[in-house]
C-alpha cells in the first residue's frame, strides 16, 4: 500500500509530454510501491493548451510560468520535458528550490551546460534522472543482465544505427512547436543529441566508456523556413552523423544515425559481438533479444530469438504485466523509468541515468561534433 505521495509538476505538453504522463498514470497500477504518484500540475505557455492537456491527461491543474510552477510547496519532482534550450535554466531553478527533476534527454545543449546542471542537482541533493528510456525495454535490459554476466567475453565490437526519414522534403519549416528539433537554437544539435544520444547512453551502459572517436556529419538541407520568424533560414543542424570509435575495454565503435533513410521510421538497432556470444536488438521487434552463443553445441549453434515475455524475474520487469507470450510497447519503457525512479527513492539508491550519467553522453556528443567539424580523432575526456 502506497503510503507517501509525490507530487509531478511536469514543463512541455508535446510528444515526451504524453509518454511521461502515460507512465505516471500506469505506473502504480503495476508497479506497486510507497509512492502514489499523483499529476499535480502541468505547465505550457498556452493557457488553453496546457488547460486542455490537463484535462485530458488528468493533471490537477496548470500553470503557463515555468517559475510558478517550481515555487508551488505542493511539487515534489519538476519533469522537463521542453525543448533542449530550456533544460539548463529549469533544471538549476527546480535543484536551487529542493525539487527532484527527470530531465528529457539529451541533458543538456552542451557539456559546460550539463556540467552547471550536474552540479546544481548533486549541491542541492536532490534525486535527478535522464529520460533515456530505451534501457528499460526488457529486451535490452536482458542484454545488460548477459554482459554482467560475463556472457560475451572479450567484445570486440559495437555497432548500432537509428534510422529516420521523416526531414527529408526540403520545404518543411525549422522552429516551434513540433519543428524544434531542426532548429539549433532549441536543440543544440540534430541528430546526433536527438537519436545518437540514446545509442551513445545505451551502448556506455552496456560496453563502457569510450575513449576517442572520428565523426562525418551532414546537413542536406541547407536552408528552410523558420516557423518563428517566416524568414528562409540557415540550417544549423546535422541532419545525419556516422562516426567510429574505440571503447575504453578495447572494442571498436560504429555508430549512424540520420533523418534521411527513406523507409525508416524509428529504427534503432544495435550488435556487440563478443569471443563467446554475440547480441543484437531492434527497436522495431522490441521484446526480442537475438543471440548466438558459440558456447552452444556445434551441431545447434545459430542465431536464436528470445521473445522477452516470459513472467518470471528472468525477464526484467515482464513479471509486472501480462502473461507470458504476450508483449508490451514502447510506453511501458517509460513506466519502467518511473517505477525505477521511485524504487530508487524508496531503498536511497539512486537509479540510472542520474544527471551525472548523462554528463558522460553529452560529452560523447561534443567530442564527435567537434571531430566532425575539425577532421580529426578526438579524444573523450575521463569522467
Ligand atoms: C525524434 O523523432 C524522436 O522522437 C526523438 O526525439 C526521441 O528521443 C526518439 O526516441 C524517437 O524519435
């Protein structure tokens, strides 16, 4: 039975704002634990948007001043869910006022950002998390279970792609609502923040630091109008970013993401092969997890699929839902970020990515963007 509450003042009301508002609401229903969550408050600029979000989603009421929204003693946690720009400025006001923050990623525009940021949470001590959400898929989870299990042996390789199409036609507008992510002032990158980011936090989660890397970055469209001043302006982003590294245990790195795959919609995918065992998981098939374990008999040796949805504690989080054979989605990755958030609070050990996990990403970030812009390999700093 849930005996304390916490309170959710969430900023943003776009895409990230529904699936946190999602995980909110499901999360006690299975995910039982001493907190209720309980979705205080929501805040957007747009009176009549952040009204009728919270109507629809069941907030408790609204706010269209982010500063309102932290002073009020009734919120225990403030959710960023806006664009990229505005992360700092929150996230340091909401630590400065003893509020626990889950940030959308990436943290930051920057690392000297995220550093401020990072910072701000651990003086003020305050529980803190990055919505990289695609860790808590119980596919990928499973991977992470096999490699501390020592299953691969020694990797030798890393690759992973994320896959869109949808900025392909050149006449579509940069900035505001929805077109934020093509405007640099707002997100700080393309797609590298946007779609590298969750390959980067997945694969330092799973095969360590990385300890240099070699970018090429691309922006095919160089122009487009910006919905907010109705003037054709400069592109500022990379529309596509591929680059190769070296893990700090040795492997090699092999990363490409791009919103220019005719045909892809979201397709994040990522191999590691190790001596004994390779690993590789689609988002696109999600609860599977592909394994060949050379480990096998030789006569039955070969890839096999695992449908992540067996009900025992074997399958990270599937105990909680349905029953086995039957799959979940893409959302329930963000209860299972909600559940883990409260877990931490409830046992005081913090849960993954804290905002200093995420620092180690962006700084990833930095290093292939300033490799790509000098030509050179860059060497990532020790956090
Ligand atoms: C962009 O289209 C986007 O929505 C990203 O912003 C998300 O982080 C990613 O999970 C899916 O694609």
């Amino acid at each position: 039975m849930a005996t304390k509450t916490l309170n959710v003042g969430m900023i943003g009301y776009g895409f990230m704002g529904r699936a946190h508002s999602n995980a909110y609401k499901q999360v006690g229903q299975f995910f039982p634990g001493d907190y209720r969550v309980v979705l205080k408050a929501i805040c957007a600029r747009d009176e009549a948007k952040a009204k009728a979000f919270a109507e629809q989603w069941g907030y408790e009421s609204f706010e269209t001043d982010w500063r309102k929204l932290i002073a009020r003693p009734d919120i225990d946690v403030i959710d960023i869910c806006t664009p990229n720009n505005l992360h700092k400025e929150i996230a340091i006001a909401a630590a400065k006022a003893g509020k626990m923050i889950l940030c959308e990623k990436p943290l930051a525009m920057n690392t000297p950002e995220g550093v401020e940021m990072t910072e701000a949470v651990e003086k003020a001590g305050v529980a803190n998390m990055v919505w990289y959400n695609y860790r808590r898929i119980p596919a990928v989870t499973l991977a992470k279970r096999l490699i501390e299990e020592g299953r691969l042996g020694r990797v030798f390789h890393y690759r992973a792609k994320f896959l869109q199409d949808w900025t392909i036609k050149a006449d579509l507008p940069q900035g505001g609502q929805g077109l934020w992510r093509l405007d640099v002032a707002a997100a700080g990158s393309g797609v590298s923040g946007d779609l590298l980011a969750h390959c980067i936090d997945t694969a330092v989660w799973l095969n360590g630091a990385m300890s240099s890397v070699c970018c090429m970055t691309e922006t095919f469209v160089k122009e487009r109008m910006h919905t907010l001043t109705g003037k054709v302006e400069a592109v500022g982003i990379d529309d596509a970013c591929i680059f190769m590294g070296k893990f700090a245990n040795g492997s090699l790195a092999n990363f490409e993401s791009t919103r220019y795959a005719r045909g892809h919609k979201a397709q994040y995918t990522f191999e590691i092969n190790g001596e004994d065992m390779s690993i590789s998981w689609d988002l696109h098939d999600l609860h599977r997890l592909s394994i060949y374990d050379y480990k096998d008999e030789s006569k039955l040796r070969g890839w096999r699929s695992i449908h992540v949805t067996d009900n025992s504690p074997d399958h990270p989080y599937m105990a909680n839902w349905w029953v086995p054979g039957l799959a979940i989605g893409y959302d329930s990755s963000f209860t299972h970020q909600v559940a883990d958030f409260l877990m931490g609070l409830e046992t005081g050990k913090p849960q993954g990515p804290t905002f200093r996990d995420a620092l180690e990403t962006q700084q990833i970030l930095d290093c292939i963007l300033a490799s790509a812009k000098t030509r050179q390999w860059v060497d990532v700093p020790k956090t």
